[in-house]
C-alpha cells in the first residue's frame, strides 16, 4: 500500500499534466482561431498597383450641389471620384460655395495606379453654415496646406477606446457606448448573447478628422463574435451600430439582439412595434436632440419601449424567429443627433447632396426618357424589405420585391455605374445595401476552405429540405458555391461609395476564394463570367493579380471550346443534332450551346481582348459567342430558355444578353469588324421593351408556348411526347397564341437597360426603336392598352414651318437664345472668384484659337515726327513670324518710365485707314491724312485721341487690325469680303476674331518691352469694336492693367433681334469666337477683367446696342465687380450721345486713366 501511493501520485500528476496539456492546447487554438477572425475582418485599404505613371490630361476636379429646404449648419459629407492626376495625394482640398471657403478632411479611399499617387476616390467633410435654402454649388480646388491637427483616440488598461469630437467624449466599450459633454450624457448597453472571449477587444480607427470619426472594436468570440462601431460627427450626430455573428453550425434563429439606451430622451408612452414599417423617433425634453433607429422600420422587426427610466430597442426578439445561418451577420443600430439631422438606412445623414448627371439626355424622345425614369424605379423596387432587408431579387409592379430571387451579384456593379451617371442617390443606395445584405447573410463566413466565396441562393432549390414550407425566408446554402461567387467588384464600388470596411473585408475574401476555387474547365464553363470582375478591379486599381485571374480564366475555357469557339456548360462537346430541350435536366444529359450560359462569355472577355489582342482564340471566341446570340435570338427580342428551341421566351432577361453583345460589339466595331447583326439583335431587344412599355406601361416579361394554354397538352402529356427534335415544334404559334407576361423582370432584366441604349443611340437613330416586326407586334396586338402617360403623344398643333430662315436667323433663334444659359458666368459657376477668373480666363482662350507663333518685335523706325511734348514714331515690327506691320509709337519727352496706353482703333466699316483712326499719321499721302481727319471728326469730336493721351504724359502705341490700313485688302476695300476673309479663316483652323485679340496682346507685350514704358502702369482704350477690343484683351492678359471701353457692351440676347448690326453678318464675324455663347456672355468675358479698373461708356442715342441691354450689362459688371470689394474700380455710364467718343467723354476717360495709371 504504502508503495502504491506514490505511484498513484505520480499517476494522478501525469494526469493533470495531460489535462492542463490539453487544456493549453485548447486555448491556444481557440486563440489562434480568433486571431484568425479578428485578421480577417480588420481594415485594410484595396489594392493598387503603383508601377507606371498616372496619365492624367484633365484638371477639372468634381463639384456637387447641396439641396436645403432650411438654412442652418450641416455637415456636408460625400464620397466623390477623381480623375487620374487631378488630386495628387500629397495635396489638400478646398471646398467653395460662391466666395465662402472651407477645407474638408478627405479620406483617401482609393488611388489611381501608377506614379505620382493620385487620389481615385475619397469622402469629403466639413462643415459649412447655409445662409438660406434652396441649391448650393461647391467646388474644390487644391491647396498645399499641412495636415490638420486632429482628435487623439486613447486606449485604457481596460481596453476601453476614448475620443472628443463636436460636443461630445465618446467612450467605447466592449459592451457599452458612452457620450458626455458638458451638461449632457449618454449611454447604450448592447443586449446580446455574452461573450465567452476574456480578452479585451481589438480597437480600429477607420476615420479619424476634425469632422468626422469612425471606430470599430473587433470582439473575437467562439459562438457570438461582433462588431461595435461608432460613427460621429462634429455636429454632434452619432450612429452606433453592433454587428452580431453566429458561429453555431448549422441553421438558427437570432437572438434578442438591441440596445438599452440611457440619456435625456423622452421615452415613449407604449411599445412601439416596427411590423407595419413605422419607423420612430424620441426627442430629448428641450427638443434639441433625438434617438432614432433608422434601418429598424425597414427590417420590420423588434420594437421600442420604455425600460425603467431608459429606452430598450430590440431589433428583433427569439420569439419573433428571425433566421439566423451558421457564420451570417445580423445588426442592430440607434442615432443620437442634433433634431434637425436625419438618417437612412445606411446610418448616412440625408442631406441632398448631388452630383451633376453625365448619362445621355433622352428628352428628345420622351418615350424613352419615360422608360429609362421607370427601369430606374423598378430596380429600386427589386429590394426586399424585412428579414431579407437589402436583397435584390426581382420587380413586380403590383407586389413588393418577392422572397426568393437568383441573388446573384455581378448584376450590382451596372447599378453602381448607372447610379453615377444619373446623379441618382436611390440607385446607388440600393447597390450599396444589396453588397451589405450580400455582406451579411450571403457570404460564407465559416471557418473552412471555402472561407468567403458565396452562399447558394436558394437552400430549397439545391435539394435542401429544412425550410421547405417557409415562405418567408430565402434560406441560403451553408457552404460556399463557385459559380455563385460571382459580383465580387460590387464590394470594391461599395467602398468607394461608403467607406465601409465590411466592403473591402468581402472582397478580400471572395478575390481570395475565386483563385482558388472559380475555374472555368471544372465543370461550369459560366465561370467565365467572372473575367468581367477582374478586369473591373484591374482598371480601378492597376493591380495586375487581377488582369491575370482574368486571363487564366480565359485559358481554362480555352481548353473547352469545340472548334466553332463556342461551348457548352459543363464544358462537354455539344451535341450535334441534339434531341429538343425544354428543361435544364434535358440539356444535361445532350449538352448544347446555352445562351444563357455562353452569354457570360461576353460580360467580359470583350475588355480583355483589348489587353490582349493577340491572346489565341479569345477574338474568336468574342466574336463567335456574338454571332450566336444574335443568331439564336427569338424574332421577338427575346431568348428562349433554356435552348434556342424551347417553348419559353424571355423578354426582360433578354436586356442582360443585349448588353453583352453591346460589349462584344464595341471591341469588334474597334477591329474593324462588322457588327451589323449585332446590332440588329441589340434592335430587337430595345424593340421589345420601348414598344411593350407603350403598349402596356410596364416591362414585357415574357411568352410561354402556346401548348399551355388550357386544353392544348392531354393530362400526364409532355413536350417530349410531342417534339422529338428542336426543328419540329413551330415557334409561330407562340406570337399569335402563346400566354403573355408582364410587369416584372429580374434585376438583370433592368439595371443593362441604360448600358444598352446608350451604345444603341450612339449608332442608330431612335426612331427605329419604335417599329415593329410581325412575330412582335402580334404578341403586342394581343395586349389589352394600358400605355404610359402621355403615350401616345398628340400630333403637334402647329404646321410644318413655312420657312426655316427669317431675317437672316434662323427660325429657332428665340429657342436657342433660352437655352444659353452661360453656364461658366461668374454668378453661375459657384466658383470663388479666383478660381472662376483662372477657368473662364481659360474657355475664353481656349476659344481664340492657337496663337499665331512668336517672333522677335525686330522694331525698324521708318520716320519721325516731333510734336511738341512728345515725339511720333512710325515703325515697323514682327507681330508673329506670320506678320510684319506698321505702327504708330507716341514717346512723351522728359524722364519715363511712362504710363502707356494700347490705343484700339474701331470698325466703323472703313477700313481704308486703322491706326490713322487713334493717332495723327504722318510719312503718309494727303489723301490718307485727309481720310483720318475727316474720320476723327465725325467719331472722335475732332481729336486723335492718341496724341492727346501723348500730350497728357502717356506713351501710346496704335496699328491695324487685320483688314484694316496697311493690312487691308491688296484689291483694294470691298466691304463684303469681310466674310470671305472669315470664312477662309475657319478653313485654315484659325479665326478673324481670335487673331484679333491675339494681335492685341502682342501689341501690350510690345508696350511691355519698351525701356520708356513703365509695365505696371500699361491701359488700353477704344471706341466701338475698340472697345470690345479692350475688354477682350483685359479679360486674355493681366500686362494691361485698366481700360476704357467706349460703346461696344451688350447682351446676347439683346444683339440677337431683328436688325441688330450683329445679326447682319460681314463686320460681326470680327467679333464671333464660335461656341463661347455656350459658356460665357460678353459681359462675363468682360467680367474676367474685375477686379483691375475698367471704364465702360455707352450712347443712349446708339442704335448699335439698346439701352435695355446695355444696363443688364452694367449691372452684371457692377454685381460681379461689388462681389470682389472693388466697386470703386468699376465706372459705367450711360451719355447723352449716339455712337461716338466725343471730347467731352474722353475728358471723362482719361481723368479716370489718370487716377488709375498716371496718379
């Protein structure tokens, strides 16, 4: 005995060894395992690749407009694209609304590939104070400002996470949320299953601003991990979100998962239940803040209540039975924020924040514009509503979005993309809440192999039979399937879109889990599909892995094709002369080209073909998966499914395969290839739906063959005991008997529909849409009408015109004169002004046209003449290496440098003398000096008003203008040939006007030079086209620094009436930069002068430009000039004269040039 008790001693600590052994083991895997999970769903950023350069030839960065019912402080917050090299990233942004300024914090979301880092896209905030409601424009600009300071995020010993921002101290816990300030506090405790994890959580700073913050605590667990994440602003709105995992195998339902949330908030008087989707909202005593549960209403679920002294919200109740599968997510989240901030369902404040539109205008043909505003409605309404919340399943007119759907999501990214180009703020919300539905209960989260590919859709319909007799639940498979894994960019265009980490967590996982698993030759040759997401990823970030998932994928098919490069879905050699098909099962078992399969093909093999051309087979891939679509496709529009042959039509599906021939089309159209047929298929889709929308309103669904109808199959009778080859059944039948279907359409039968159009429109009128042919219209004729509003629209009332020229104008003259609406217009643009003057400075020269080349000035004095106070030159100079001409140089005597004065001879018509007009001319024949002097007698009160200047201390320098003087015609002056001269101007790419100014800034430049002349005291000044000369050249060049415009200022739409001098032809086109009417009016242009001094005079007796337009002008001027604290600089008056520059005037102007130049 005594000799047994060691041993037994020793056995018992081996024992124990063995157990604490164990035990370690235990702990150290469960450790490992939530190491695992807390890495895997941390923040990290996507991809780019950073080799080559940035091309970037635009400089434009985006602007946005904020819509406000109410004026007040917001936080202005949105997600905005760059293009390639306009944002460097090593810069900062400034935001402008007219003259108020902020900077924003940006958070770098993505970066354009190569080198220099450039920015892709980033979320904007700041905030701004409104002055009134209504529509306000930002712009953003670039300023080389430090890194702001911002609010530090501490971390206690208990691993509670600490920051200020706004009005509040955020404290965030493992299962609580705290805010204090000053005289108010906060809190909410999570009700949720406890944790089993001992060990603090793991704390993420996701944003981190002065106006913004965003943190997460990542909190492993071995059944019940989650997500706590706060979002705060610096108004004081906060959004609190758990995110509560289930890692119990097997299917479940969710727990009691909420909030109990203390602070000053009225509590409510009963339960509140969200079952009807009445969403609630409890306000603190004093009105100044509110606890909301924004998402809530839409899951239809749980309930708000009083709870001694607090709030308890439950998103949903054990009782209520809200499926819950092995590894999925589900969410529970409240609002606390100012009274006057509003949330949606994606915990973003709603202001109405929005982005020009760039999709093609339909308005021409309100039809179309009609469809195209109810297809984006319809895909809005695919999205489910209660436990499936953010699911897109299909669209049904009469019914809210059905339970059960393909939930496939490479239909997401056209929304995203056709989201953009409307502006549409629904669209892109509804993509982004599918990728968070997607994200939560549709990504196979378990801890296995297949870890983020995607679930099957649909449990039931993979043979599944736990939830058979559930309705109300599409219960997903819990396993990952490949050719179910398919969308995986949608989540890269979520983030952009959000900045949510979730997104780049899921596409991490599922790029992951496609390498790995998604081939295209192991048994689903649809795979191919997905060449369509990489290619996608690798234009957005340059990260060439995914170019080459692409590729790889096409290899693997490649070892598929039969050699008319089509194939099957399995990959088997098609059958030849296969048996008739009506089922998939059937066309297992006798494989066949499927165009619902082969269609995947061109999603996008189409874009990789232009990386790589010469790839073996992939044009003739391209290109014989096109011919067959469009060879195979039903003369209604349609296909059928699932082969060519079969009984069923698909009418709304077909819009998916009219936009892969569109992609197909557009590669091959680049190559050179025809793609009439193409785009005769792509007709008949477009067809389909523009004319079953004006029959019926809706989409047109479908046709099924017209042996359903009743009577027509004997009972227990199939197809197959009818048909035994796809040639024996007639198609016919089915136009004329075949049962209709309208209404609905899945999402892919929706969201291509814009995609497609606009390549059509691009190629083909739209007229041809609105025809039909006989197997079409017969299914239409059997429609009952319900056509849209409007449809068909009233023959027009009015007769065809009778003329298309009135007066020289054109008979659309006072339509288009509504249509200018001088977008670039200082008041317009909602540009702080010294952005506005450098983007109009540019238009406006871009509009000259090219400037002739320089040469040398290279100056010759032919003469001299002296005039008293000052001597008269005549000299000749280079003003382009085009042009040497003659001048007149007036030098005061005495000690300069000088003020100087370009002085700008007018039109009036004459042309035989130019610069004669501004200075007395000399070394030249009596006939010429006679022509002058009689000239400035009838113009000019007399008085060269040149010399005079002279006499007064300036140095003045005059020449011809182009057809004018010693540049007239050699033929000699012929008024007419003023249009020629134009005409042959606009051949040789120039024009007569824009050479004009440029000769005139070569002349300031000449001034400029001269050792006698002072370059910051440089004016101009000038009567009739001089004066439009002068405020032309103020607005091109900053070496002049005042002018006096003497009686050339007037609105377009003014000049544009019958009679005016303008609308005349000949001496306007010296003045007609075509196209700038489109962005700027004269006195915009004239506007880009402000804030220098300018001068304008004009005549109540002149006839040349209306007193009603002259004084729109002016106060255009004084608005823009008054904006800018340079009133005092602006002089605009209106004499008693008719068109002329009379003494009494230029005493006027050059008192004012004194004060400005000669002081």
């Amino acid at each position: 005995m005594d000799r047994k008790e060691p041993m037994q001693t020793q056995n018992n600590t081996m024992h124990l060894y063995m157990i604490l052994g164990v035990l370690a083991a235990g702990i150290a895997s469960a450790a490992a395992a939530q190491a695992k999970w807390a890495e895997r769903f941390a923040f990290q950023p996507p991809p780019c690749g950073t080799s080559g350069v940035c091309h970037g030839t635009a400089v434009t960065l985006p602007s946005f407009d904020v819509h406000l019912k109410a004026p007040g402080r917001r936080i202005v917050r949105i997600s905005l694209f760059f293009k390639p090299g306009a944002f460097p990233e090593n810069l900062a942004l400034r935001a402008a609304c007219g003259e108020a300024q902020a900077i924003p914090d940006v958070r770098i979301l993505t970066r354009h590939p190569g080198k220099p880092a450039c920015v892709r896209r980033a979320l904007i905030t700041f905030p701004f104070d409104f002055k009134e409601a209504g529509a306000h424009r930002f712009s953003l600009s670039l300023v080389d400002d430090p890194p702001p300071d911002v609010p530090t995020i501490s971390l206690d010993e208990r691993g509670e996470a600490h920051v200020a921002l706004g009005p509040w101290t955020l404290t965030l816990a493992t299962d609580r949320v705290v805010l204090k300030s000053d005289s108010t506090a906060w809190e909410g405790k999570i009700l949720a299953p406890p944790r089993t994890n001992p060990e603090p959580p793991i704390i993420e700073r996701i944003e981190h601003g002065r106006y913004f913050v965003w943190v997460r605590l990542l909190e492993p667990d071995a059944t019940w991990p989650r997500i706590i994440e706060v979002r705060m602003d610096a108004s004081g709105a906060v959004a609190v979100q758990a995110h509560l995992q289930c890692m119990e195998s097997g299917d479940g339902i969710t727990p009691d998962l909420g909030w109990i949330v203390r602070g000053p908030v009225v509590p409510p008087d009963r339960a509140h239940t969200f079952g009807e989707g009445q969403p609630i909202a409890l306000g603190s005593p004093d009105g100044a803040w509110m606890l909301s549960f924004p998402d809530a209403a839409s899951y239809r679920r749980g309930r708000v209540e009083a709870d001694a002294g607090a709030v308890r919200y439950l998103r949903c109740t054990s009782e209520e039975r809200v499926p819950m599968q092995e590894s999925a997510w589900r969410r529970a989240a409240f609002t606390i924020a100012p009274a006057s901030v509003k949330f949606n369902a994606l915990l973003e404040p709603m202001e109405d924040i929005r982005i020009a539109a760039s999709a093609p205008g339909l308005a021409p043909w309100p039809l179309l514009d009609s469809l195209r505003d109810y297809t984006r409605w319809a895909i809005t309404a695919c999205m489910c509503l209660g436990d499936d919340f953010g699911n897109v399943t299909a669209f049904n007119k009469d019914r809210p979005a059905p339970v059960f759907g393909m939930n496939r999501l490479n239909h997401a990214p056209a929304i995203f993309h056709e989201a953009e180009k409307a502006g549409d703020k629904a669209l892109r919300d509804t993509a982004v809440l599918w990728c968070s539905n997607m994200y939560d209960l549709s990504l196979w989260w378990g801890d296995t192999d297949t870890f983020g590919g995607t679930r099957y859709n649909n449990a039931n319909a993979m043979g599944i039979k736990d939830h058979l007799d559930d309705a109300r639940f599409m219960w997903r498979s819990n396993t990952a399937v490949h050719f179910c894994t398919k969308g995986i960019n949608a989540f890269f265009h979520a983030y952009e879109e959000t900045g949510d980490p979730r997104f780049t967590a899921a596409l991490r996982a599922q790029t992951a889990y496609a390498k790995k698993f998604i081939h295209a030759d192991q048994g689903e040759c649809r795979n191919i599909g997905d060449v369509a997401d990489f290619m996608d990823l690798y234009h957005c970030t340059g990260e060439e892995a995914y170019r080459e998932e692409a590729l790889r994928l096409f290899r693997e098919l490649r070892t598929k094709l039969g050699g008319d490069s089509l194939f099957s879905q399995g990959g088997q050699p098609i059958v030849s002369d296969g048996p008739f098909i009506d089922d998939d099962q059937h066309g297992y078992e006798a494989p066949f080209a499927k165009p619902y399969i082969i269609g995947y093909a061109l999603a996008g093999l189409p874009d990789l073909l232009r990386e790589y051309p010469d790839e073996p087979r992939l044009r003739d891939v391209v290109r014989a998966v096109a011919d067959f679509l469009a060879q195979s496709q039903d003369p209604t529009g349609g296909w059928r499914y699932p082969h060519p042959r079969s009984s069923r039509v698909l009418l709304d599906q077909a819009m998916e395969h009219a936009a892969q021939l569109s992609r197909a089309a557009r590669v091959l159209e680049d190559r050179g290839e025809p793609i009439g047929n193409l785009m005769d298929a792509i007709e008949r889709t477009l067809q389909a739906r523009v004319n079953g929308y004006a029959r019926t309103g809706t989409i047109l669904s479908g046709l099924q063959g017209w042996e359903f109808n009743p009577g027509q199959l004997k009972e227990g009778q199939t197809l197959y005991d009818l048909y035994k080859k796809p040639a024996d059944r007639d198609l016919a039948r089915d136009y004329s008997e075949g049962a209709v279907s309208m209404g609905g359409s899945a999402p892919e039968g929706l969201v291509y529909f814009m995609e497609t159009i606009d390549f059509y429109l691009a190629r083909r009128p739209a007229d041809r849409l609105f025809w039909n042919n006989a197997p079409l219209g017969a299914v239409l004729d059997r429609i009952e009408a319900h056509p849209p509003e409007g449809w068909p629209p009233a023959p027009p009332a009015d007769p065809p015109a009778a003329f298309g020229v009135r007066m020289d104008l054109p008979a659309f003259r006072d339509a288009q004169l509504e249509r200018l609406s001088f977008p670039l217009a200082w008041k317009n643009a909602g540009l702080p002004f010294a952005l506005w003057r450098e983007r109009a400075r540019e238009v406006y020269q871009s509009h000259l046209g090219p400037r002739p080349p320089l040469a040398p000035f290279a100056i010759n004095i032919l003469a001299r003449e002296d005039r008293g106070a000052y001597e008269a030159r005549k000299i000749a100079m280079n003003l382009s290496a085009d042009t040497r001409v003659i001048g007149y140089l007036l030098v005061p005597k005495g000690k300069g440098p000088f003020p100087a004065i370009l002085g700008l001879h007018d039109h009036g018509a004459h042309f035989s003398i130019g610069k004669e007009k501004v200075i007395r001319p000399f070394d030249v024949s009596e006939e010429r000096l006679n022509d002058a002097i009689e000239w400035v007698k009838t113009c000019y009160g007399g008085r060269f008003f040149g010399d005079e200047l002279a006499r007064r201390g300036y140095v003045v320098f005059a020449t011809d203008m182009l057809f004018w003087g010693d540049r007239g015609r050699r033929e000699g002056v012929k008024y007419e040939a003023q249009e020629r001269l134009a005409a042959n101007m606009f051949h040789l790419g120039v024009s007569w006007a824009g050479r004009i100014v440029w000769d005139d800034l070569r002349c300031a430049e000449f001034l400029q030079s001269l050792p006698e002349v002072d370059p910051e005291r440089i004016g101009c000044a000038g009567l009739s086209v001089g004066s439009h000369r002068t405020w032309s050249l103020n607005a091109l060049t900053d070496i002049v620094k005042a002018g006096a415009a003497i009686c050339w200022m007037c609105d377009t739409k003014t000049l544009m009436q019958d009679g005016n001098n303008q609308t005349t032809g000949q001496s306007a086109f010296s003045m007609i930069l075509p196209g700038l009417r489109n962005s700027l009016d004269y006195p915009d242009v004239a506007s880009i002068a402000c804030p220098k001094p300018m001068l304008f005079y004009n005549g109540e007796k002149d006839g040349l430009f209306p007193v009603s337009g002259v004084e729109a002008c002016y106060e255009k001027l004084r608005e823009v000039w008054r904006a800018q604290g340079a009133e005092d600089k602006l002089e605009t008056r209106l004499w008693p004269v008719p068109h002329e520059f009379n003494t009494d005037m230029q005493e006027a102007a050059f008192a004012w040039l004194d004060r400005w130049l000669a002081p």
